[in-house]
C-alpha cells in the first residue's frame, strides 16, 4: 500500500481552470506529468489538508489531459444508424485487440534489449531515493493540544507536550480492508470526534469515502463510494461532491449525531463546470465552487448555520474567476475581475458581496504567476513567479503594507504545508528544484522575516548549474528556459540534452525535486525546461496566447527553445532528447512533424496526438468542456482546419523520424489506448515507408516502441511501477544516444 496525497482549494484555481476529478491539488499543481518527474516517494503524507504527489496526477483545473476515448479519422459528423453504430464497435473492438496484440508482442521482443541498464538504472534510483528521503517525514497537523500524522498508512494520534514517542495508532488502512489503496484526502470534525479520508487505488479514478468515528476504538461510522471532495461544515455535519464520468457537479450533506440523513444541496447544470468543496481558512464559511475554465460561482455555507441554503457571492460571468477567503466579516476574493484580467487580491463585505462593492487590496505585477496564496489572522502570502525567480509577498492589513521577498535563486517549486489554525504566527514551506531536493523554511510574521530550517543530514548539491535563458520565438516573443548541467561538464555541445515541454491548459512545468533528474546530472546530460506559451508561468495571459486558436504559438516557442540550446553550445541535434506527458504529447508531436531533424529521440507518457479526432467526439465526458482549451472543430470549420494543422496524428508523413518510446496504460479513461496504438501504428509505417524509399547505405530506421502497462492510471502509480517505468524510459535514452550516454564519458560526480 502507498499513501499519496491529493487536495483541493485554491491552487487549482490559479493553475488554469480545465476539469477533470484527477487534477486538484492546493499545495502540489499537477503540473504536469513527465516521463521524469513520475517517480512519487514510497511514502507521501497528508493531513489535514491534501495534497497530490502525482505529476500530473490530479492535475488542477486546466491540467493533465481530460478523459478521451480516441477513434479513427472521422469525417464529418455524419450521425450512424444503431445497427451501424454497434457493427463499427464491434470492428473497432476487434481492431484494437489485433493492434493491442502486435504491440505487446512487440514489446516482449525488444525489452530484453534494454534489460542491464533498466537494472543498473534501478539501483541507482533506488539508492538516491533512500538517501535523499531518509529524514523526511509526514506533516504534523495540530488541534489545540492533540497532532495527528500518518506514517506508512498509520493514522497516529500524539499530544503536543508529550512527544510522538508515545503516540498511538488510531487505525490503519489495512485494518479497513483496503490494502491496495492510497490515502487522497483526510479531513478531521472541528470537536475530532470523526474523520473522514478517501481511498483510491492506483487503477481507478474514483475514490471511497470512509467516516470514522474516533474515541478508545475509531469505529467506521460511513462509506460513501465514488466521492471526489469533501469537507466538514460542523462537527457532525459533512459535505461532500459525488464524482460520475470524470465528472463532479452534484453536491451532498450527510449527518451523523442523531439519526444519518443524506440530502442533495447542489446540482450543476452546465457540463463545462466542474465542483469542488473549499473551506476558508477560519472556518467561517464552507465554499462550493463551480468553475469552468473561463468562469467560476461561488456559493457559501454559513459553518454556523450548516443547514441553511448556501448563498451566492457572484453569479458566473464569462472571462470572471474567483476564489473566496474570509476575515472578520470580509471576504477576500482573488479574481480575475477588471483590467489587466490577471489575478488581484479584492475584498467585499459578507452581506454585499456582488463584484459591484468589491475593493483592490493588491494587484500583480505584468507578467507574474501567482502561484499559490495563503490567508491567515492578519496577514496573506502570495507565493509569485517572475521571470524564472519565486518570490514571497506579505500582505499585512494590520499596517496595510506589503513586503516583498525574493526566494533563493536555485528554487523552481514551492510546497506549503498545511495549517489548521489560521492564527499561527509561523508559515512553512520546502522549496526545491528538479535537482536540489526540498530544503525547508519558515516566515515569521512576528520576526518579519524568512528562515532556513535545520538542513538534513544528505549530501549537499554544489556542483549542478542553473542557467536561465530567453528564446525568440517566430513573433518575437521572449520565451523562457531554464537549464541545470554539472559544472565539472567539459564540452557541453557534446553533452546529451533532455529537453521538456507542456504548454497547456495554464499549467506550470513540473520542476519539482526528482531523483533521475539528479542521476542525469551526475552522469552529464543536461536537462532544459522549455517554458512555452500554453502553459502558466508568466500568468494567464502566457496561457491564452497559447491555447485555441494560438496554439501554434507553443509549437514557434518550442523550436525556437531548442534552435537556441542548440545555439549557445547546449548540445545538438544527434544528441538531443524530448520528453513529454498527456497534453505535452500535443508540442511534442507536432514538433516530431515539423522538425524532426532537432531531435535524435522522444519519450511519451500516456501522450494525447489526436486533438482532432478527440475534440469531434461530444458525447465523451470532457469534450465539451475541453473546447475552451482546443475549441469546437464541430461547429467552426476554421478550428476544425487549425487543429488539424498541428495535430499529431493527422500530419504524420513518410520522413526520417527521431526514435519514440511511448508508455500508455490499459486502465487510462484521460488518454485510452486505442489512439495511441492507431498513432504508434502510422508513425511507424511513415518511417519505414521513407526508409524504404530512399535506401541509402546505412540508412537509419527509428525505433518505434509502445510499452503498454498492465497497471497504472493517467496519474496515480505505486512507487515500485513509477520506478520500474522511468527506469526504461532512461534505458531508452541511453541507448539511442549511446554514442554520448557511455558510462566511460560521465562526468564527476555532483555531490
């Protein structure tokens, strides 16, 4: 058993609004997955609030890929008679099992090929995971005198002044008969009479709520299946969302003192809209938030009136986001509201609260990611992003003032830990980079001022390099890299490059601390993260000049990154490699198209490649909702002819491609394996068919490689299958650039 975290809140809000029930997470944006940012923690806690160490995984609002169900090219949108349409199922049934067999078979003749340096690669991993998490440990959630954590899917219970020596073991997972889940979410009552925690195994995208009643021995009061969030809006009285087809839009209440009784409170008509449950910080008001990409509503439950109908703070407006917090009778309202429409801090009495009486407290900088926000009693922290660098912002509304602090340089992510009790005085956070793993710190509010924790006793990171870049793309846009090689590197146009790309729904590049991101550095490549547009880190206007019909923005930024690694002595074409995941497959693939001679090799994780085919299907559970991502080729024949300009699947043409790995998964309901098998088919066809044409002596033929998981989901792995999938995906990579991966050509050490 694993235990993961997964969260809902505000930072969803901030990464991009896009649903689906995999991609909530406060405090860890799904960024996006990454063949090399996969490999979760074997054990990843969460108290109090959740959290998601999938990457992509619970992908926020505008995250990972949306549920698809990939077909052959259709033409039209010609409507098939019943017995049409069964007699095509069954055909595309049987086609897909006939392409699932070949690939398979495959599969099991080239993976013995790459067997030695999976193995050697493993080690390696496994001996970094050990050294690096060694100290780590669960957050600890305080309530007045008790703390509660969780270790190895234990729930303990300590008291402050007593020292978790003598902490007891409230109940385990195992003990619940769910042996093969992971935790997602717990939420303790504000009197800690119950508990409520969701379960999910890595194999289904819904989760199980349980209640459980704590005292001498926590008896399981309820199990609700299929819950997507849920929060407590008095001591006996829970909220939470049912999840249907990717999909949560009903909200429930459910009651246990007296006698259980369960009733709907809201239903959400629009199939664009996605819900999910917030309670503010104070614990005033519990908040059911309805949002789409491009709108959000708010509806707010009185915590001390929990029974009374939720009242609205603003009606959905096209182009309007917002998120709620409360203080002393005020709500403070992170929106998107008025000129430029990026995020500003605006604030509003409880009982005037239509946008007409709202008030600007704090508006961001041009070009600024808010990246997360945190309200305590007198103060907030705004975590921002600007030209590459995070910054720390202080808003007092004691002394109206705002202090500005400028994170250490190396730090590329954040992580908040939870705080139950909004009138602590301390905020703590980790930072970390893909190579330096999480170093954590404190803002005293009291003090005013920023402290490094107690380092842990692992090697220090002194010899891996960052530099910060800026691309001109095709309008001139400046487009931001960030690159990380060892300093001990010599010649580094010789060095393999790995380069990675997103540039969806608002969502950062996950540049979070990962174990083979280290091991590359140690053995000499050269890691570059191409910040296009389409993606989140230069705010919300970075993500719609890169999404519908801007699209191609991201595809320009993308070759104009890599020409110029290329340029300034970062590698070169032959020894350089491109990774992706789910919506990065888009970039990614269209560049494989365009300008496959930039790439010797590419790795895919569960890759979406067949935008047009995808966005035709309305009556898959996300493809309305995705047309503020992609727009409507159904009903606007210019979009139609757009995306299939830069589609994946439908420009693959015979030509000299770089190599593909592609891992995809049985059990994926975001990116189903029928389109990438159709994708792998044709794109191996297309490279054999230009070999064959040309015959050249020592003419190169690719290798096109589909490696498809029995286990597994879009998101959610256990340590020992994220560990076993990066490891071929690296065993790969060495071996198309074997020239340049030799273990003789390493460099020294980074540590």
């Amino acid at each position: 058993m694993k235990v993961r975290m997964c969260c809902t809140g505000l930072r969803n809000l901030l990464q991009g609004l896009s649903f689906g029930a995999k991609y909530y997470s406060k405090h860890n944006p799904p960024q996006t997955v990454c063949p090399y940012s996969k490999i979760a923690p074997k054990k990843c806690h969460i108290l109090g609030c959740s959290k998601s160490t999938c990457t992509h995984r619970t992908a926020p609002p505008g995250s990972i890929l949306p549920c698809r169900f990939f077909s052959c090219k259709q033409e039209g949108t010609k409507v098939l008679s019943k017995r049409k349409q069964n007699t095509s199922i069954v055909t595309s049934d049987l086609l897909h099992k006939s392409l699932l067999k070949s690939e398979q078979k495959n599969w099991n003749n080239i993976s013995p090929t790459y067997k030695a340096v999976t193995k050697r690669i493993k080690e390696k991993l496994e001996e970094l995971h050990n050294m690096y998490t060694l100290n780590s440990r669960s957050p600890r959630i305080r309530f007045g005198e008790n703390v509660y954590f969780e270790e190895n899917g234990c729930i303990f219970l300590a008291k402050a002044d007593d020292g978790e020596g003598n902490a007891k073991i409230l109940f385990s997972i195992e003990d619940l008969g769910f042996s093969d889940a992971f935790i997602q979410r717990i939420r303790i009552s504000p009197d800690q009479r119950y508990m409520a925690i969701s379960l999910k195994s890595e194999n289904s995208e819904e989760a199980t709520c349980i209640i459980m009643k704590l005292g001498h021995l926590p008896v399981v009061e309820k199990v609700i299946p299929s819950v997507f969030s849920f929060e407590w809006a008095a001591n006996d009285v829970l909220y939470y969302t049912a999840q249907k087809n990717l999909k949560s839009q009903n909200v429930f209440r459910t009651t246990f003192t007296y006698h259980e009784h369960t009733k709907l409170v809201y239903t959400e008509q629009d199939a664009r809209f996605f819900v999910d449950l917030y309670c503010t910080k104070d614990r005033r008001f519990l908040t059911i938030n309805s949002n789409s990409k491009t709108a959000s509503e708010v509806w707010l439950v009185d915590c001390r009136h929990p029974f009374e109908s939720p009242a609205l703070v603003q009606a959905r407006t096209t182009g309007l986001i917002y998120h709620i917090e409360h203080r002393k009778d005020q709500l403070y309202i992170l929106t998107t509201y008025g000129e430029p429409a990026e995020y500003k801090l605006m604030k509003a009495p409880v009982a005037s609260s239509g946008k007409e009486n709202w008030q600007l407290v704090y508006a961001l900088e041009r070009k600024t990611k808010l990246v997360d926000f945190e309200m305590f009693s007198d103060d907030c922290i705004m975590f921002l992003k600007n030209a590459g660098h995070l910054y720390l912002n202080v808003i007092s509304f004691v002394s109206h003032s705002v202090q500005s602090i400028k994170l250490p340089t190396w730090a590329c992510e954040f992580e908040l830990e939870s705080h139950p009790e909004h009138t602590t005085s301390t905020c703590y956070f980790q930072l970390s980079s893909p190579v330096h793993p999480p170093k954590r710190f404190a803002y005293s509010f009291k003090e005013n001022n920023l402290i490094e924790q107690a380092v842990q006793e692992v090697p220090i990171i002194t010899n891996c390099h960052t530099t910060r870049l800026l691309a001109k793309s095709k309008d001139e846009t400046l487009v931001p890299i960030t690159v990380f090689h060892n300093k001990n590197s010599k010649e580094l146009h010789r060095r393999p490059l790995l380069v990675h790309v997103y540039g969806a729904y608002g969502i950062d590049l996950n540049m979070s601390f990962k174990e083979e991101k280290l091991m590359l550095i140690e053995e000499g490549w050269i890691l570059a993260y191409c910040h296009v547009r389409g993606g989140g880190e230069q705010g919300l206007s970075w993500h719609r000049d890169g999404c519908q019909h801007n699209k191609l923005k991201g595809l320009h930024d993308l070759r104009a990154c890599i020409m110029l690694l290329h340029q300034v002595g970062f590698s070169q074409p032959k020894h350089t490699a491109l990774a992706a995941a789910s919506a990065g497959g888009v970039l990614a693939g269209a560049l494989c198209n365009t300008d496959p001679a930039l790439l010797r090799a590419m790795v895919l994780q569960a890759p979406f490649v067949d935008v047009l085919n995808t966005m035709m299907k309305t009556h898959l559970p996300l493809t309305i909702e995705e047309q503020e991502e992609w727009g409507n080729p159904l009903e606007d024949e210019k979009c139609m002819k757009y995306i299939k300009s830069y589609c994946p699947y439908q420009n693959i043409k015979p030509q000299c491609y770089p190599s593909v790995f592609i891992t995809a998964y049985e059990n994926d309901e975001r990116v189903p394996l029928t389109g990438i098998l159709q994708y792998v088919q044709k794109l191996r066809k297309a490279a054999l068919d230009h070999a064959s044409r040309t015959s050249k002596k020592g003419n190169w033929i690719p290798n096109i490689i589909l490696d498809v998981q029995a286990n597994g989901s879009h998101c959610d792995s256990s340590w020992e299958h994220s560990l076993n999938e990066v490891a071929r995906h690296l065993a790969f990579l060495n071996r198309e650039l074997e020239e340049v991966c030799h273990p003789q050509h390493h460099s020294k050490s980074c540590k």
